[in-house]
C-alpha cells in the first residue's frame, strides 16, 4: 500500500498538470494542455474548463484523458529523479445538481467562481481506470483506482464546519502552519488539509488519518503546538 498512498499524497499536494486529450483537428493524436484540478469527496480529479478550449471539444467527441502532475518542489535540477502520476481515465460532465463539487472547487480555486455566471464552462470528473506512479529510479507502479481513491470521511457540511471555525476563529493557528504567512484554509480529509497562501495551494499531512471531527480538531490542535 506504501506505492498507494505515496501516489494519492503526490495527487493531493499539487493543483495543475498536464491534461492530455483525444485531439479532433488532428485525428488520433494526443492534445496536451496544463489544467488546474482539485479532488472530489473519492479523490478523482475535477477539472472546470471552457467550451471554446480545444481540449473541451476534444473531451466531448471522445472522453478518454489523462491527466499528468509532475512533483515540482524537489530542488533537484534531474526531472527523471522527479515524482510523477498519470491519472488515465473518462472525462464525464459533473451533474448539474452536484453543488458539493463544484463548491468545492471554487474552495481551491476562489477566483474561478466568476466564471460561473456564463455558461462557457462545465465541471469534469475524471473516472479513473488506472494511475501509473512514477517515485524516482526504480519506483515504477500500476494503481488501481479502488486503491488510489479514498473517501473523505467528513460530509460536505462537516468540512465546511471546519473550514469556516478555522478560517474565522483559528487565523493564528493557520499562520503558524504556514510558517507565520497568511492563509485560509480550503478543504480537509482523513489524511491531510490544503490551505491556500498568496493564491498557493499548500498540503499538510496528518501523521495519522484522521476519521471524524474530534479527531481532527486534536490534530489540527497538535499540529499548531509544534515550533514553526
């Protein structure tokens, strides 16, 4: 399960990659482009993209995508020795009715909400078929999506509970995360929580999973005690 998690944590810690599509102007040929994303409630990536982009008219004629995320805080100048996954999958519209999502998403990505007043762009859901993660030299895995995904074990109300007592009661705590700068806090799950600092999306690990509220306010509590 160590290939498992290492995978899901490189998923989680980063907010863009390489969303690779079926391309239509030039049949049969990949189509790259970067692409933010954020995680569902599973772990599966959502994406929110525009109808005019090419990679848009290339997911609706033929969903088959990828989407790769490159490990980019190593210091290391060797992009071979550089953690990496490819999320391989169907792209399928999220339901119109799935507040949760794409609230969830505009949690990341605050300034995108604006675009949400047109209807230019629609949210996506990758269903993976397999993640293939790359560690470094040597550290070559396959992953089955059941093991890739996990299911955040707070509802969407739990989280935002979190969400609004740390962001409007707990500023100190989260400028002690964070290294004594500015930050809000954007989503929680049973292994970490991102905040968001000068429009950086930054991932902090539990040292245990978390499986409830009272569990996540001791390790939230923990977590602040530690020196900065």
């Amino acid at each position: 399960m160590k290939e498992q998690t290492a995978a899901r944590q490189l998923f989680l810690q980063h907010s863009f990659g390489v969303l690779s599509t079926i391309s239509l102007d030039v049949p049969g040929y990949p189509f790259g482009s970067i692409t933010p994303y954020c995680a569902d409630r599973q772990g599966r990536p959502i994406i929110y993209i525009s109808y005019i982009a090419q990679h848009t008219r290339n997911i609706l004629a033929d969903p088959r995508v990828s989407l790769t995320v490159f490990e980019n805080n190593t210091g290391s100048d060797d992009v071979q020795a550089r953690g990496r996954i490819t999320c391989i999958g169907d792209a399928r519209k999220v339901p119109a009715d799935d507040s949760d999502t794409r609230e969830r998403y505009f949690q990341y990505f605050p300034s995108s909400r604006q675009y949400s007043g047109t209807h230019d762009f629609e949210f996506f859901r990758v269903d993976l078929k397999r993640v293939r993660f790359i560690g470094g030299f040597g550290q070559i895995y396959w992953v089955e999506p059941a093991d890739f995904m996990a299911t955040n074990p707070f509802s969407p109300a739990q989280e935002q509970r979190i969400i609004q007592h740390m962001n409007e009661d707990h500023g100190d705590a989260l400028k002690h995360y964070n290294g004594r700068n500015q930050a809000t806090m954007a989503g929680i799950d049973e292994e970490g929580f991102d905040v968001l600092a000068a429009g950086k999306k930054i991932r902090f690990e539990f040292d245990t999973r978390v499986t409830n509220m009272e569990e996540a306010r001791q390790a939230l509590v923990a977590m602040a005690k530690r020196p900065a």
